[in-house]
C-alpha cells in the first residue's frame, strides 16, 4: 500500500501539463523557507474576493505560497472543506475557470452546487440578481460568479451575504486569473517574490493585449504593478492609442516601474523575458478578437529563455508551433489553477486549521 507521500507525488505527477516547461512548487516552498504566512491568509477569512486591488504583493506571495504547499501534499485526507458548499453561478460560458473551482473545491471535500449557463435560472424570466443573491444566502457557503455584466457584482450583493468571489464581470476584473499568473511566475523564478531581487533575475514584462476591455489582462497587470523591484519594466502591446482605461490610470502614475505602450510587437519582443498574450476582448455587450498581427510564434524572435504566458482560451494569436517548447508556460500557468483556488477557498471559508501541519 502506498504511503501519504508516494500518493502526494503521484497526484503531483498527474497534474502536470503535458507539454511545455514543467514547474516544480517545491523551489517556491524553498524559497520561501518553507514558511506560511498564516496572517496574511486569515485576512481573507470571510472576505469577498471581488478585485486585484485588495491585494498586496505580501497577500500574493501568501497564497501562492500556501498554493505550492497544496501542490506537494496530499490534503484531501484532511477534508478541510467537509461541509461546505460552494455555488459556482455563470452566467456567461466557461471552461477551465467554472471547472477548476468546481475541481479545487470537491477535492477538498466541500460540494458544489453548479449554475453552469444563465439560462436555466429566474434571469430567463426577468428575474433580477438581486433576488438571486438572497436565494444565494441559504444554498450554499461561498458563491462563484461570472456575468457579462461589468456591474453584476454591486447589483448580486444588494441582498448576498456570503462571500463572493468574481470569476470574470464583462471587462472588468478576474482577480483569482491574476493569482494563477503570477504562481506560474513565481514558481518559474520564486526570486520575484523578494523586493530586492536581484536585478539579473528581474524580468522585463511584455503584454500584449488591451488591458481596458480584456479583465483577464488588466487583472495581472494591476497586480505586476505591486512587484516593485522584481519587473524591471513593463511593455504594453496593443493597437489601441489608448490601451489602459480609467481603471489602470492611477495605479501606472503612482508605480515607480517604467511602463511604455507600443503598437510593434516585433520592436520590443526580442527584450522581452515573459509575454503576457490574450487576444479577447470584452467590448459594449460582446466579445471580439483584436488584430491577427500580434501573433506570437516561434518565428516571432523571443529571447531564447522568455517564457509566454496565457489565460486560455486561445485563438490565431498563439501559435500551436509553442507548444512543445520551453517558451510555454501557459500549460504550467492553467495547471496551476486548481492549487490557486484551493488556497483561496480554504482561506475564505476559514478552514486553515483543519489542515495538518500547517
């Protein structure tokens, strides 16, 4: 029979990415000397997780510490969330998101209660959010949403209690995405999470994309403002004259990192050490691709060590060509998705206790 930690190594083999750069959280957990920042994580206790602006770079490193923590051990067997029941509600289509908060939590043993198109609740018969968030109150512990709407959150929360987390609001924000991002990161070069790293490990982060109608974007550019001392600079890429948004503008006038906006890839992309791509954008009421010649490939003249990330889903702008490469690490990124949430629920609902050895 095997023991807790050869089954800890075979779910850690098992979730891996099948292709592209390989991450190994335990570089991270050493890193950081093993240690937990547990008052970080009992901040979160009970607290809606609506925008990356409630973070700072210490509550990042927490989480994705603790995530790195859930990746190399076997916690079902503690069944922290025994009891809970998470109301994972989207109203708008989703794969990996819905599917890996529904994974993370059933894991853990809590349970889920799943609204996985808008259409089958009160909203196809003029029901009003609102009044979805009061029924919300007694199904279930903790609700998940995603929405077209950029302003469902204030409207759900006019009657939810319970915490709140925002899987995607129109062109708004998707906070735990961000999360996803920057574990991918700091397991890639856990150095990123010291504020004096040093500087031939700082990076010089590429984003292609339009950080003002795409929330998954803007999401993980407003965090990389808050690793002051690890990103040396920060490219944006994008065809628009206006790329950022009302949104961003306050957060990129008071970082001390230098950021530039460019509409040529191809002038930047050979100092780049990590591309940031995504190509959808949320604009008026729908979505849609934005210009084909942002496409990154391998004929696209990367630094040979730059690593590209991406939030997934992807279109003509990435390449497949990528995908056996060292240049991918968005497989890594998406398969870190489950340990991120994990984190994050356990933390909200208040279960870090019933982890053992903590």
């Amino acid at each position: 029979m095997k023991n807790a930690q050869q089954v800890a190594v075979a779910l850690t083999e098992n979730a891996t990415n099948s292709k592209g750069r390989r991450l190994d959280p335990q570089r991270l957990i050493d890193f950081t000397d093993g240690k937990l920042d547990r008052e970080a994580l009992e901040a979160l206790a009970g607290q809606s997780i609506l925008h990356p602006r409630q973070f700072d770079r210490r509550t990042v490193v927490a989480i994705a510490q603790f995530a790195a923590r859930l990746e190399t051990r076997v916690v079902e067997f503690d069944k922290p969330l025994d009891g809970k029941i998470a109301i994972t509600a989207f109203f708008e289509a989703s794969t990996r998101t819905r599917l890996s908060f529904e994974s993370a939590m059933m894991r853990l043993d809590g349970k889920v209660l799943s609204v996985p198109d808008g259409q089958v609740t009160g909203i196809a018969k003029g029901e009003t959010l609102a009044d979805i968030g009061e029924m919300f109150n007694t199904y279930g512990d903790v609700v998940i949403m995603r929405h077209p709407d950029t302003n469902c959150l204030d409207e759900i929360q006019k009657n939810l209690q319970r915490p709140l987390i925002n899987a995607g609001n129109g062109s708004g924000h998707h906070p735990t995405q961000a999360l996803i991002d920057w574990y991918a990161l700091l397991k890639w070069r856990p150095e990123l999470c010291s504020p004096d790293c040093p500087p031939d490990r700082r990076i010089h982060l590429g984003i292609i994309g339009t950080p003002g109608s795409m929330r998954a974007v803007k999401s993980f550019f407003r965090l990389s403002l808050m690793f002051t001392g690890a990103v040396s600079k920060i490219t944006l890429v994008s065809e628009m004259a206006d790329p950022v948004g009302l949104d961003l503008t306050g957060p990129m006038e008071e970082s001390p990192i230098p950021i530039e906006i460019t509409n040529d890839v191809q002038d930047v992309i050979s100092q780049l050490d990590v591309v940031y791509v995504n190509s959808i954008a949320f604009l008026g009421d729908s979505y849609r691709n934005l210009d084909g010649r942002y496409k990154l490939e391998m004929a696209s003249g990367m630094k040979p060590e730059a690593v590209v990330l991406h939030p997934l889903a992807r279109n003509d702008e990435l390449s497949e060509d990528l995908d056996e490469t060292q240049h991918n690490l968005y497989f890594a990124q998406a398969a870190g998705a489950v340990f991120i949430r994990q984190a994050v629920l356990v933390s909200v609902l208040q279960r870090l206790d019933r982890i053992k050895d903590l």
